[in-house]
C-alpha cells in the first residue's frame, strides 16, 4: 500500500488548523468578561495558550507522522511558540515586532551563507524527497555532466528563495506595528486579540508576495532541471515516481 496519501495532510484542515481556529481563540476569546455563545471568555493568557496548541500540535503531529524533520515546519513551530511566550510574558510591542522579523531575516541570511557550506539549505527546502525523486534527479545530472552548471544555477535560485524571506521580514515588522498598539500588561485582552488578527492578516499581506516569488523561484527550478538533466518534468517529480512504483508491484490496477 502507497503510504503517501496517509501522509498528505488536507489544506482546507491545515488552513482551518494554522489560522482560523487561532484566530479566532485569540480574537473572540481573549476578554474574560465576553463569552462566543456558549463558549467562556478565557483570558488573554490561556487565549494565549489554548489559541496557539492548535498550530503548535498540528505541526509537530506533522512531523511526527512523516518520520522527517521538516525545515520550514521547525521554523514554523518555533515561530508560533515564540510569538505565545512574548504575549504570556508581557513583552512591549517592539519586542513581538522584532521577533516576528528576525525570523525570516535570519532564515534567509542562513540559507545565503549555507552556499558557502556542502549543505546548501536550499536543496533542503526546495528539493525534498516529498517533491521531487532526488535520485532520478541526480543521476541525471551526473550522466549529463551538469552537475557544476547546475550548483551555479542555484546560487541565483538561492538569492531569488532568500528575497521572499526578506520581504517577509519587512512585512512582518511593520505588520505588528500597524496592528498591535494595546498595552500587552495594562491592556492585555486587547493586544492578544490583537495578535490574533496580525495572525488572520499574516496570512494575506505577507503570504501572497511571498508566494507569487516562490511561484517564480520554483517555475525557474523547474526550468532549470529539465534543461540540465534532459528529462521531462513529470520523470522528475516524486509523485510519478511513486505511482510507477505502485503500478509495479500491482499491475492489476492499471
């Protein structure tokens, strides 16, 4: 049996997990004195806690049931974590805004200084084994002899992965202070469902700029591959892959 499609998660339960669920704990449920129908106002901090369980517990059951350590469901985690522990300890405004920047500054220097190294991050984020089949892809560009034109090719592909972090981390940064303006000790319902809406609009501002330039950093690595290893796209993607493996052992579904 294909263990892939167990893996997979739903993004509708992913969205609905991630973003909706905590949003709205930490948006509606924050104030102690209001209730949403029949459900308590549970106070700025367990709106904290409870409101950030679900991402928090949703990624490392990811995690767990992949057997793989995810890199960008780390940063994630960590990043969520982070953001609860500033509002439980009471930390200013400028303090969640520098957290919420430095993240994605640091992972994007990160993965620039890592072409200095044997293990550039960006073959662990772009190429994952879940994507592509790494081994058919490899052995491609060896017969070729393009494996140097193509360590050359990702060091623009870096940069391009490395811009949508920045942006990130500019967004992020004005995010929070556009947004959270409450008195995280006198006003503390207010600025945790204020986070809570930082986390809803998160998911707009930054996320689409940065997906429409992983959408042309990925279309370039695609590109890219096929011209290098001489082999069309779907030869090169782990999915194709899998299905041939599973035609193989059962021909009877063919």
């Amino acid at each position: 049996m294909d263990n892939s499609k167990h893996k997979q998660e739903n993004p509708l339960i992913s969205i609905l997990v991630n973003v909706v669920i905590p949003v709205a704990i930490l948006s509606l449920l924050s104030d102690k004195e209001k209730s949403l129908g029949p459900i308590p106002g549970l106070g700025p901090v367990w709106a904290l806690v409870v409101g950030l369980a679900f991402p928090i517990t949703f990624g490392l059951r990811t995690l767990i049931r992949s057997r793989k350590p995810d890199f960008m469901s780390i940063i994630g985690i960590v990043s969520v974590s982070l953001t609860g522990i500033f509002g439980i300890l009471e930390l200013p405004r400028m303090a969640l805004a520098i957290k919420e920047a430095a993240i994605p500054l640091l992972l994007g220097l990160a993965i620039v200084v890592s072409l200095k190294t044997p293990f550039p991050l960006i073959k662990k984020i772009l190429m994952t084994e879940s994507l592509f089949d790494v081994e058919r892809l490899t052995s491609a560009l060896k017969e070729k002899g393009n494996e140097a034109v193509f360590e050359k090719r990702l060091v623009g592909l870096t940069w391009g992965f490395a811009s949508s972090m920045f942006l990130s981390s500019v967004l992020n940064f004005f995010m929070v202070m556009t947004l959270v303006h409450s008195d995280p000790v006198t006003e503390k319902s207010a600025y945790v469902a204020e986070i809570g809406k930082m986390t809803g609009w998160s998911h707009v501002v930054i996320l689409v700029p940065c997906l429409v330039i992983m959408f042309f950093v990925m279309n370039k690595l695609f590109n890219t591959l096929t011209e290098l290893t001489g082999c069309k796209l779907d030869d090169l993607l782990a999915a194709h892959h899998r299905e041939k493996e599973a035609l193989a052992a059962d021909p009877s579904s063919e």
